[in-house]
C-alpha cells in the first residue's frame, strides 16, 4: 500500500516537471522572439502588430515574427506602443479587450481585415463588425479594390505562376482536357447564395450538362480527395460559384486556386461581369450574367465542349496577354 502511495507522488511529480519544463520552453522562446523584434525595430524596422490571429486559429496568418517588406509582423500585444499599425482581423473584433480602451495612439494605424464578404460575416459568423466603425479604423484591408489595401484571394506566388504561363503550358493543358464540368462546394444550404447556386447547378444538370459534383454538401469529400491528377486536369469547366449574390470585388480562390490556377475555365455566378471584369483578364472567364436561362449556358458549354478551338480562345490571355492583362498582372504580383 505505502508502495503504491509513493508510487503516485513520485509519477504526480514527473508529470508537473514536466509540465513546468515546457512552460519554460515556451517562455524562452517568447522572449527570444521578442527581443529580436525589439532589435529589427532599434534597426529601423516597421512594427506591424496583428490583433489577433484569424479566428484565433494558431495556424492561420502569417509567422511570429515575418518580414515583409521593411515591415516586421508580431502578434505580441506588449509591442503596441512601437507598432506603426496594428491590424485587427474582422474575428477579433468582437472581443472585449481592445486596445483603445487604455491606448489610443493618433500616429498608430488601425486595420480591419477581412477576406470574407459581408453576407458570411453577418449570416454564418454571426459577426458586427459594424459596431467599430465610428472613428475606430483608420484602413480597411480587404479582396475590394477600394479598400486602402488591396488583399485579394490570388496570393503573389500564384500570381507569378499564373501569369507567366504561356503556350506551351496551354498546349498542354489542353491536351489533358476530356471531362466537361467540375464543382467542389463546402455549403449549400446555408446562405441565400449558396441555395440559390445550387439550384442554378440543379438546373445545368437537368438540362444534360455533365457536371461532376463533389465537396461536403455531397458528402463525398474523401471521395474528391483521393481524385488522381490526371482526372482533376482533365476537366474543362469549374463552376466558380460564389456563396453571395451581387458582392461587389467578391472574387474568392473559387475563381482563381480551383479554376485559373488549374487551368480550368472558369464560369463565374454571383458576382456582377462588371466587378469581374475590372479584376480579371478579359476573355478567361464566362459568366452565367450572359445566358437568360441555365439552359442556354448549357447549350453553349456542349458546344465547346465539342470544339476545342473555341474553347481554347478563354486561354488567349495566358498565350497571348494583351494590355488589360498585363496591367492586372501587376495588381496581384505587387
Ligand atoms: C486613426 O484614427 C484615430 C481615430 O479617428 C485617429 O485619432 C488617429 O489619428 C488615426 N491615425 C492616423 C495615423 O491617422
């Protein structure tokens, strides 16, 4: 019994050296941190402070610590007084301690950051960031063109490789092509915009259209992730359906990760032609605005599913960029 009482001190006290140990790990590297932020800013680095990492996820955002630019990224709130602006992430908004309770600083930038349109944020978040408009935010950072900082959803590194494609990689692309249309979506019943964008896709398919369709809302996640390459090239079309209707500059990696930068074409629904215009190429996308019914937009996808000279004019940009194109690669590579 005495044995047995020993037994569970001696194992109690492994278990809190051990828990003390990591804490100590953890500390040190902290302050390591810090302090070498402390002398990139004595050096003349710029001190960005983000709030809070989105949703609080530690995996999400950028690295403790990054540079960018002449820029250093912290998450380290001891830091504010030496941040030149501290960006708030629009999931840390609704939290009660905030900085300008105790610390406002009139040389100091506050940044709202969102990726999300506002329908997500209002329906499924169940956020109102709203509440923080007076006089709280000084830049907005967002996928909207006249956001003070221009955050959009094709990050640069895609960037670069999408618009440094040329013939060769549309000759081979094309030849991969064989099956039509491919859709992946993660929700489809609970915004407005994704019940309506499945019954526009309910009603391609009823008109003959072949569309394979996969993602949580067809419980058959796995089932698309084990797709070999060969059959995630082959396909034509992605339906780069958005969730909202009428967002305005609501261009999301449906547009360019699933569609553009796999060298799919892309067919746009939810967002206006004319924001999609004013952010992307011209001739690299079709738009469901074009068609009176989802039974046109069906006719016209079979006919270029039948001829791979018309479909291969949405590849002219990549082959041959004009102007406008040019112009918009600078606005994602910069
Ligand atoms: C940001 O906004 C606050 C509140 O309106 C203001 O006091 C501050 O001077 C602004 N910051 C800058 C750098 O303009």
């Amino acid at each position: 019994y005495l044995y047995k009482r020993y037994w569970n001190i001696i194992s109690l006290g492994i278990i809190f050296l051990f828990i003390y140990c990591c804490l100590l790990y953890f500390k040190t590297h902290a302050i390591e941190d810090q302090r070498r932020i402390e002398n990139e800013y004595n050096s003349g680095k710029i001190i960005i402070l983000s709030w809070r990492r989105p949703w609080g996820f530690s995996w999400l955002g950028h690295a403790e610590g990054q540079n960018i630019g002449n820029c250093i990224l912290t998450y380290d709130r001891n830091l504010i007084r030496e941040a030149a602006a501290v960006i708030f992430h629009y999931t840390a908004l609704d939290n009660e301690v905030m900085p300008w309770k105790h610390y406002r600083n009139e040389k100091q930038y506050f940044i709202f950051w969102t990726m999300d349109g506002p329908s997500y944020m209002r329906n499924a978040e169940i956020r109102h960031p709203v509440k923080f408009d007076h006089s709280f935010i000084n830049w907005t950072m967002t996928y909207r063109l006249n956001s003070d900082i221009f955050y959009p959803h094709l990050s640069m590194d895609m960037a670069r490789t999408v618009f440094s494609r040329r013939k060769p990689y549309v000759d081979d692309i094309i030849s991969k092509k064989s099956r039509l249309g491919l859709w992946v979506a993660q929700d489809s019943h609970f915004l407005l915009g994704s019940k309506l964008r499945l019954k526009y896709i309910d009603e391609l398919v009823e008109a003959g259209l072949s569309i394979d369709r996969y993602g949580w809302c067809f419980g058959n996640t796995q089932a698309y992730k084990k797709l070999p390459l060969e059959v995630l090239d082959s396909y034509k079309f992605y339906f780069a359906f958005e969730d909202a209707k009428e967002c305005i500059d609501y261009l999301t990696t449906e547009f360019w990760d699933q569609a553009v930068y796999k060298g799919r074409v892309p067919l746009v629904w939810g967002t206006s032609k004319a924001t999609v215009e004013s952010l992307v190429p011209s001739g690299s996308f079709i738009h469901t605005d074009d068609f009176k019914t989802p039974n046109e937009l069906a006719a016209y996808l079979k006919y270029l599913d039948k001829n791979i000279a018309a479909y291969r004019e949405y590849f002219k940009w990549v082959e041959n960029p004009d102007e406008k194109t040019l112009k918009i690669s600078k606005l994602y590579e910069q």
